[in-house]
C-alpha cells in the first residue's frame, strides 16, 4: 500500500480556555470552545471567588451539561510554539480583564435564542390558557342551556 492511502485522518482541532473574572457583584466564569475554525461560548456565574480546587471541580463535573451559543466562524492565528511567547501570552492574559469581542457576540446570539424560545413558550402557555377559558364558558353556557 502506498503511503497516500493508509493516511489516517486528522482529528478536527479543538481547543477551548476558560476565563474566570470579577463582574460586579459576582465571579463569572467564561468558557470558550474552539472547534474547526468556530467559537461557541457559555457564561457561568460562580458567585463567591472560586478556588482553583473548585473550578476544576466544576469543569469535571458540569462541563458537559453547560448550554454552548451557536457557533460563530473566527480566523485562527497560528504562532509559534515558543515557551517565552507563551509565557508572554499568558502575562498579556492576565493583564487584561473580560472576554473577547467574537465570544461577547457569541453569547449575545445565544441571549437572543433564549430569548425567542422563552417568548415562543410564554405564547404557547397563553393560548393554552385562553382555550381552557373558552372551552369553560362553553361548557357554562351547555349547562345553563340544560337547564341545570
């Protein structure tokens, strides 16, 4: 067999980096999910600070039952794998607070969906309610027909 042939493919590359800052009066955390070139984000409140023990805790415990926005498509830069950069990446990290623009976007479409889903049921209840009152002044009004 050649070589051509027997490649195996490639896993889709993945990534993802939590964020853990200070929004008045609670500590949020922010997980951001990189997936073949698309960013898909969860914001979680922690409340109190979280201790490093904690938060892997969550991560181990919770990860997969967090709600992800849909997926937004971003331009993945690769830098060189240089410790020194790295370490300069991480202190430029520290440094700065919040999220960045495309996962504030993120979450905002995901806001947006929750959205529509929480008027799209609240309308569903109230017609549900409406033809529950309808069909009571219906049956109401067959009873006093009777003559009961």
């Amino acid at each position: 067999m050649d070589g051509e042939n027997c490649r195996k493919k490639q896993p889709a590359s993945r990534e993802g980096k939590l964020t853990v800052f200070f929004e008045d009066p609670f500590w949020t955390g922010v997980f951001e999910r990189i997936s073949d070139g698309r960013l898909s984000v969860c914001k979680v409140t922690f409340g109190a600070e979280p201790k490093d023990q904690e938060v892997l805790e969550f991560i181990l415990n919770h990860y997969y039952e967090l709600k992800f926005s849909p997926a937004v498509e971003i331009e993945l830069k690769q830098t060189a794998d240089n410790p020194k950069r790295r370490q300069r990446e991480a202190g430029k990290q520290m440094e700065t607070v919040g999220i960045g623009t495309k996962a504030r976007q993120a979450l905002q479409m995901q806001r947006e969906e929750m959205k529509t889903e929480r008027r799209q049921i609240s309308k569903e209840k109230l017609e549900e309610e409406k033809q529950r009152q309808y069909e009571l002044k219906q049956q109401k009004k067959q009873e006093k027909q009777k003559g009961h």
